[in-house]
C-alpha cells in the first residue's frame, strides 16, 4: 500500500473516530425532554387556571385558597397514565376528607375515550380536557402523565414526571399538608 493511501485512510479513519467522539459526547448525561416536563414551575406558584370538568361543572384552581392541590395530566391513550391511576383514585379516596384536592387534566384526547378510562378506573376527584393545551403548555408539560403538587400558599412544591405510586404520592401530599 503507498504512503499515500495509508495517509488517506488514516485520515478517513481519525475523522470517524473525532465524530463518533463528538457525537457520544454531545449525548451523554442528556435526559428526555419529558424528564424536564414541569421542572421550571417548581418552587414557583402555581399558574392559576379554569378547567371545564367533564361533569359540566367548572374548576378554578384560585378559588382553592389555602389548600394542598394534586394536578395530574393525562390521556386516556397513554399507557403509564393507565398505571397510575388506580394509585390516584387510592390516595384521593385517603386525603379528601383530609382538605386536599385532586384535579385531573385531560390532554389531547376526545371526550368518549377520556369518559371511557375515568368509568373503567372508578376515578371519583374532578376532571376535565384541555382544550387548546393551554394548561399543560403553562404548566411546561412536555410528556404524560406528569403529577404537581402545591402547598396552601399556591406554590408548586414538587412534580413528578411519569406513573406516580401510591408512596411517592402519600409522600408528596404529607410534604404540601405541613
């Protein structure tokens, strides 16, 4: 092999390698977007919101003053929002009596299949659909389901990002009952 093929070669190959070495290095330690769903709004309050509930009723979140406030976004189409809500449903069922209150979000889904998945998982705490996406696009949703909590004084004190168990949600709601 000439000088000059093995000049070629060995350049073809360490510009190969410097991209690959670049390309590992400009993603490694990146997480999802959707890891970051809601991420700016914690330690903030709580953007203030109406929601139409499905049950016809509206929902204010200002007009709860002073109360600890569990806000689930969901679809019916999302499978993680599947497994989390039988847990939703147990806590709520705990903490109602208890002056804390949950609303769940509808987002980007039709009205039947949202009423569809609230009937098969028994889920009683108000919901209601995000039309337009306006909530979720305040609250910095970027993935389903993503679970925010907030302390009496309005401010989100916490998020969770993906199906929430019962413990992390006993957890988060004694933290928001202090």
């Amino acid at each position: 092999m000439s000088n000059r093929r093995i000049l070629v070669l060995s350049l073809i190959i360490l510009t190969v390698v410097g991209f690959v070495a670049l390309l590992w290095g400009g993603l490694a330690g990146k997480e999802p977007l959707t890891s970051r769903s809601g991420a700016a709004r914690v330690n903030h309050l709580a953007p203030d919101f109406t929601l139409p509930l499905f049950s016809g009723d509206n929902f204010t979140l200002s007009n709860l003053e002073g109360k600890p406030v569990v806000i689930n976004f969901w679809a019916s189409w999302c499978p993680p929002c599947r497994t989390e809500a039988p847990a939703l449903e147990k806590v709520w069922q705990l903490y109602k009596d208890k002056d804390v209150i949950f609303i769940g979000v509808d987002v980007q889904d039709n009205e039947s299949d949202a009423q569809t998945f609230i009937t098969e998982f028994g889920i009683t705490y108000p919901n209601g659909p995000d039309a337009g996406s306006k909530i979720s696009i305040d609250y910095g949703v970027a993935g389903l389901p993503v679970t925010f909590f907030t302390n009496r004084e309005g401010r989100i004190t916490n998020r969770w990002v993906g199906a929430i168990s019962e413990g992390l949600l006993i957890a988060n709601i004694e933290e928001i009952l202090q």
